[in-house]
C-alpha cells in the first residue's frame, strides 16, 4: 500500500494533478487526497485549483460537474462505475410538464444528478448552500428535484415557497428509520443527534442539527461535547475521528455508500497512469448544464 501511495503522490506531482476526495470514500483515499470535503466544497475546489487534471476521487455525477465547470481541464475518475442510484431518479420529462403547469417556478435540482438533467434546470444546490439559494431566488413555486427527503427539510425551512417534490430519494440515508434514532435517543439520554438532510424529515425532525457532511464534522469539531449520534455515511468517521481523537460517534446505523466504497488506491493510480477514465460531458450538454452550476455558485455568494 505504501509503495502505491508513493507511487501516486510521483506520478501526480509529474502530471500536475490534484487528488479531491468526498468524505464517504475510504480513508486511505482521503489520506492521499489534496484536498476532502462536501460536494459544494469540491465543486468550488475544482473550479479554483490551476492544475490541468483533476483526479476525482467520488461519485460519478461529482467528477461530471467538475468536467461542466471546467472544460479546459482533464477529469480523471477512478472508478467509472461508481454511479449515485439517486442521479438516476429523475423523470426529465416531468420538467417540461412543471414549466407548463406553473408561473413563476424555478426547476432547482440536488447536484446528485445527471449532466443530462442539469441541463433541463435552473439552478443546482448541494445540502450545504441549498437553503441560502432557495431564500435567493425570486420564484414561488419549486420544483425539487430528486431528494425528496432534502426537498422536505427545505420545503420546512423556507415555508413561504411553494414546493412541488420530486420522488428520489438516497437509499443509504432513506434507510435509517426515525423509530431507531428515537430508540438509541434514549439510550444515549442527551447526547446530541447530527443528521444530514437526505434523512427522512421526521429523522432530521429529531435532530439537533442538520447539514451536510462538512457541516457536521464542523459542528462535533466545535462542540465541546464529548459524544454524538450520527445520521449519515460511514465515510465521515475517518475525518471525525481524525479531528476528534477524543470524542465518541455513535451511528444510527452505520450506514455504506457502496459506490463511494468501490474507489482503491490502485485505480487511482492506475488512472493517472492511463489519463483514463475521463468524465465526458458533450459540449452542447456542457453549455446548458453549466448555467445551473454557475447559477449555485452565484445565488450561493449573494
Ligand atoms: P454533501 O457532501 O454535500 O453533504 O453530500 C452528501 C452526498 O450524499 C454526496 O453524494
Ligand atoms: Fe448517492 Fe447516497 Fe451514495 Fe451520496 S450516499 S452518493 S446520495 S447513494
């Protein structure tokens, strides 16, 4: 593993590549990564670094955007089969349907979605800028595309928008049912519960905060409790714990994403070494697609 991990760090270095790595990815990945975070994190990331390759090391729809934002660089995925299922749970003609059915509406769409769909929208959000956007924009009525469940925690929090729901949903967080939360509750009797908003409503409900990866490593990091319960992937433990040697996280359940797990060392490796695979965006979906994440980017910094 050692040598794999050199061997990595050299051929970067040659190829002026970054590593960027999500925080559900194995920990030996965010070891050699330059830089972890949350989707919105990385995303900015890839915009601002001047390297010409990026190797991303996360989902596929994550690479696909850092390839929208930035069609002079190389987007090199180590894994092309690691696919978000809840990408593919949009009905892309129901947005057309919506445009017709509604004035006033803007099509906001969860960047766990395909470059095909964010083509069709209006504006993209992750879990940790979503609520500032949807305060930003001008129009009543929203159509959330797919996470329903991060649609229901908006549609609580910004209650003077109307919302029309898409029905996606992440099966990792879906799975994580709220009559568990309240049963580990109490057990651990005032020990604080962190939820990230793809949990059902009535999960975040129980929460004492809800945000997206980077938000609850923050908040546990910041908080001078010594134990917590945690609604989300696996994956964070590794920066938790790194961050937190002294304090105790307990999951309700421990939960794995496995497209995020598929990722190991040696296809990083092995894709730098080939310049191979590539996240690809045509350049008439390219333009399009672009739209809504400059649109994220800007509501995002009003
Ligand atoms: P964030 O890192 O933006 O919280 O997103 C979590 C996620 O599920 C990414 O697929
Ligand atoms: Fe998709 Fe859920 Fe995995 Fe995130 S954790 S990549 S939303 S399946």
């Amino acid at each position: 593993m050692e040598k794999t991990v050199e061997e990595i760090k050299k051929l970067a270095k040659e190829k002026d590549a970054v590593i960027l790595a999500h925080y559900y990815v194995d920990g030996a990945i965010q070891e050699i990564a330059d830089y972890v975070g949350d989707s919105f994190f990385l995303a900015k990331k890839a915009k601002e670094v001047e390297n010409k390759t990026i190797v991303f090391c996360g989902v596929t729809f994550m690479g696909e955007s850092a390839a929208i934002l930035n069609p002079d660089k190389t987007i090199l995925l180590p894994n092309i089969t690691s696919r978000c299922p809840m990408a593919e749970m949009v009905d892309e003609e129901e947005i057309e349907k919506m445009r017709e059915q509604y004035d006033d509406l803007a099509v906001v769409c969860y960047i766990n979605s395909n470059a095909s769909t964010k083509e069709l929208v209006d504006v993209c959000v992750t879990s940790s800028n979503a609520l500032k956007i949807l305060k930003n924009l001008p129009q009543k009525n929203i159509y959330f595309i797919p996470d329903q469940n991060l649609g229901s925690w908006l549609a609580k929090q910004v209650p003077e928008k109307n919302f029309i729901m898409g029905s996606g949903f992440c099966h990792v967080h879906h799975s994580i049912e709220a009559d568990y939360v309240k049963e580990l509750k109490e057990k651990y009797k005032g020990v604080k519960l962190l939820a990230h908003p793809e949990c059902k409503l009535e999960v975040c409900e129980l929460a004492d905060y809800v945000g997206s990866t980077s938000g609850i490593i923050d908040f546990a990091t910041s908080c001078e409790d010594k134990e917590f319960l945690i609604a989300t992937e696996a994956g964070v433990l590794h920066e938790l714990q790194k961050r937190n040697p002294d304090k105790v996280f307990h999951f309700v359940p421990k939960r794995s994403c496995m497209n995020m797990h598929k990722i190991t060392l040696d296809q990083v490796l092995e894709c730098l070494q080939a310049n191979a695979p590539q996240a690809v965006v045509s350049e008439k979906v390219r333009v399009k697609a672009e739209k809504a994440l400059d649109n994220m980017l800007k509501y995002a910094s009003l």
